[in-house]
C-alpha cells in the first residue's frame, strides 16, 4: 500500500483529492495538512511515500516546503499541485527537488496514474507545460552526453512529449505494444535519464522535437 499526505490551504480542494484518493485501495492516505509549516511537523511525526503538495499556501508554500524538506534529507516523493500551467512555478519546484508537477483539474485516473508513477521514481510533468518551456529554461536540463535517435525513436518520442501512454503510441505508429516499449527504454538509454518526462525535457533542449 502507498501512504499518501496532502498538503493544501483549501478545505475543499484537500476534501476533493482526498475523495479521489480514497477510490483506490492501494492507496493509504495518513494525514493532511493546511501549509507547509504544519506539513514539515507532520512528516517528523509520520512519514510517507508520497506528498501531494499545493504551490500557493500562506505561511509556507509549496516550493518552501519542498526546500526545507529536502534540506533535511527527505527523500519522500513529491507532487506539486496548482490551479494554472506556470512553466516558472514548473522550473522552481523541479530544481527543488519535485517528483512530479501536476494540475488539480485531475480525475481519479490520472491522480492514480501519477502518484503511482513518482512512487515507482519516475518523474511527472503534465504536456502542456513542456510545450510552454523557453529554451532559457529548457537549458537547466542540458546533458552533453545524449545519443543520436534514429526516425522511428524520434516519431515515438514526439508521442511521448504529447503524453501518449504505450498502448496509445503502439496504435498511432502501428506497433505491437512490446515493441514500444523496447524502444521507449533505447530512447531513455539514449537520453541518459530513467523517466520519459526528464527524456522529453533533454529532447525539447536540444531541440529534438523541433
């Protein structure tokens, strides 16, 4: 089982998610919290796998918070909550120390999706916001050491930038779903990172998907 916390100011965006969370039985929500502050109190007293974390609180914010907890070493896994596609707020909170970067109009789905994802180490960013990153910004995840894709590896990787699952990317490009996969893990290998999000990151720097 997960253990999930979620950290916002608003009782009724925290009751939403919470609902959303509670569908799912692989998922044990531990605690909530009204900012940043009291969430830093709660994670000594109680820790979890992951944290669903607003960026705008009073107090202490989402970004504060991450600060501070990974100054003291946590490593539990983060998910940055917030209302409007931000690509600034995005760079701020993945230079913290973010696991993930979502909006809150999410359903039970994607909410599952992404909390399961940063559990398992991946990094989590919604389409949108990539495709909104300047190349000032997009050099923050510049990597020297990125191998040539070949035609077939750069097509599929433009469908991962758009946030096609494999299935979905198997039926656009005609492929068995295997296949896909293998070479979704070539293009992972070939852009020096373990998760598509920090892949397609390095892509849209150096220019790959122009």
């Amino acid at each position: 089982m997960i253990k999930v916390a979620l950290v916002d100011d608003q009782a009724l965006v925290r009751q939403g998610i919470a609902s959303l969370l509670s569908l799912n039985t692989a998922f044990d929500l531990c605690w909530q919290a009204g900012d940043g502050q009291e969430a830093l109190d709660k994670v000594a007293q109680s820790s979890v796998d992951v944290l669903l974390v607003d960026v705008r609180m009073p107090k202490m914010d989402g970004i504060a918070f991450l600060k501070a907890l990974r100054q003291h070493n946590q490593t539990i896994k983060v998910v940055m909550l917030t209302t409007f596609d931000e690509p600034d707020l995005f760079i701020e909170a993945m230079q913290a120390g973010a696991n993930g970067f979502l909006l809150k109009d999410v359903d039970s789905q994607k909410l599952t999706q992404a909390v399961e994802a940063v559990f398992d180490g991946q990094t989590l960013a919604e389409p949108i916001l990539l495709g909104q990153l300047t190349k000032e910004q997009l050099s923050t995840f510049a990597d020297p050491n990125i191998e040539a894709l070949n035609d077939r590896e750069l097509a599929i990787l433009k469908l991962m930038a758009a946030g096609y699952s494999n299935k979905e990317i198997a039926d656009a490009v005609f492929l068995a779903a295997g296949t896909v996969k293998n070479h979704v893990s070539t293009i992972l290998a070939k852009l020096n990172t373990r998760d598509r999000t920090r892949a397609v990151l390095k892509a849209l720097q150096a220019g790959l998907l122009d």
